[in-house]
C-alpha cells in the first residue's frame, strides 16, 4: 500500500460499482476526514469509525444510491479521482481553485488550516494540495 489515500478512493469506486451496502477501511486522521466531507456534501449517506475484531481501527462508509428502477440504482457518486499523486504532488493557490463540473462536483484540498472543499478553500483564501475530486 503505497498511496492509502488512492487505495480508500479506489476501494470505494469499487464498492460503489459492485452495489454494496458499505466499505471499510482501515482507519487514519485523513482519510475519516475525506470521508467527513463526503458525508457532509451528500455524497455518502454515513459515516462511522469503529474497531474490528483484531483492534484495528475501521472506518465504514455507507453508500447512498437512487432507485432508477425495481432493479437498478445508481450510486450519488459518479465519479471520484485522486488528482495529487505520489510521485506528482499538485498544489493549488486559493484564486486556482476551480468549479468541479460546474459545481455539481467538489474538490478536496488539503490546507494549513486542515483538510476542506475547495469551495472553503476558495473562501478562506488557502491553497494547498489538491488531494481529490469527487462528482
């Protein structure tokens, strides 16, 4: 695991596709904060930090989806993309900070002032690294 940031985004997309119910990951500083946010902008319908049975800590996400049909549902996120890299950090300035898809999308970035929206990011006039985009 050399990227756990990539590997919790990619985990969910794969979650996400496959019509599951929740994911878990295991459990760090930034990546319950990432899930925060999604929880907060409506991308996710909860989220929890617990402890799994060899006393490591988890983080679940609960997916939430709208019913298209009796058979078919479609996840609240199209899309999610990690846009700072390992091997490619990208920084942001706060007047960089652009819309994601129009503003049907966000942006998370990671300040000074810790992890936020881009949207906040913007507002504060912070910049930072780019972690990813999400719509």
């Amino acid at each position: 695991m050399l990227d756990p940031i990539a590997e919790m985004l990619t985990r969910i997309r794969n979650a996400q596709s496959a019509g599951h119910e929740k994911v878990s990951i295991r459990a760090s500083k930034i990546k319950y904060t990432i899930a925060q946010i999604l929880e907060r902008e409506g991308f996710v319908s909860r989220v929890e930090k617990e402890s799994s049975e060899d006393g490591r800590d988890m983080v679940s996400i609960w997916f939430k989806y709208t019913q298209v049909s009796p058979t078919k549902k479609v996840p609240a996120i199209s899309e999610i993309t990690r846009v700072s890299k390992q091997g490619c950090r990208i920084y942001v300035k706060h007047h960089d900070v652009r819309k994601v898809k129009n503003g049907y999308g966000i942006s998370i970035i990671s300040t000074s002032k810790g992890i936020m929206t881009g949207r906040d990011a913007y507002r504060q006039g912070l910049g930072g690294e780019y972690i990813c985009k999400v719509w």
